[in-house]
C-alpha cells in the first residue's frame, strides 16, 4: 500500500496582505480611531465588515463596508452582522437620526430576546444608545457650522 502524501498548501491569510492592511487603516483613520458604537478610544480596535466577507467577497475591501469596533462591541456584533448592519450603514452614511436609533433597539428588545440577554452582560451597552444619540447631535452641530461658513462665504 503506497503512502498518501498530503501536500500543505501555504495560504496566505487575507489580514496579512498588504490590501487588507491599507482598508483596515482607511477605517480607523476614516472612524478617528474611535468604537462607532461605544466610543472608546485608546484600545485596541478592530475593523469589521459590515456585510461578511464571505457572503460578498466582493465588498471585502470597499471602505463603505468597514466600521471600527472596539473588541468588546466586535464580540457582540459578530455572527449577527445581518441584524446590526442596517445601524452601521446609517452610523457611516451619516443618515443616523435619534428616532432611527430609538427604532433599532426597540427592534432588538422585540425581535432578538438571546442577543439583548447577552448585551445585559456589558456594562457599557446600556450607554450605546445615549452614545449614538450624542454623536448624532454632534454631527448635526458641526453640519449647521459648515453651512454657516458656507453661507457667509457666499455673502
């Protein structure tokens, strides 16, 4: 009986690529090195796709498919991509609004009783809603300024 030899592929990791680096730096660098959903900053971060590489491999490098998450966010949000990505897109479009927000984790506390028990388990995501309200209201803030100077540049 002759030996089988396997022969072991060498598979280069897709986040050791030099592509896979460079999106994963536009997130962070687009997202302020900031969770989008908690906040925090100054710990490590993860750049995670909004809709799975492996259900469209096609979107693995667009920006507009990445969201920085802390890694306490990014064990939450991960294998439940299909139920959080219609918050990340809004949160990256800027089109995030207080009623939207309100809307999503009344969804949540509804629709996904093991995922809303798991949260109770994080302090901090009792605050996410707050925080996401907060960032809304910033933003709307710094839109009102720019079109202010863009007003008074017109003048």
């Amino acid at each position: 009986m002759a030996k089988k030899t396997v022969k072991k592929r060498k598979t280069r990791s897709i986040y050791s690529t030099e592509k896979y680096k460079k999106w994963r730096k536009r997130i962070f660098r687009r997202d302020h090195h900031k969770c989008r959903l908690c906040g925090v900053q100054g710990v490590t971060l993860n750049a995670h796709h909004i809709i799975r590489k492996a259900d469209h491999p096609n979107l693995t490098y667009v920006t507009d498919n990445g969201i920085t998450l802390c890694e306490s966010c990014h064990y939450v949000v991960t294998g439940k991509e299909k139920v959080f990505a219609p918050l990340f897109q809004h949160i990256n479009n800027a089109t995030l609004t207080i009623e939207y927000v309100r809307d999503f984790f009344a969804h949540l506390a509804k629709y996904h009783h093991s995922l809303i028990n798991q949260l109770k388990g994080y302090e901090k995501w009792t605050l996410i809603p707050e925080t996401l309200v907060k960032h809304i209201k910033v933003f709307q803030s710094s839109q009102l300024k720019k079109l202010m100077n863009n007003k008074r540049k017109t003048q």
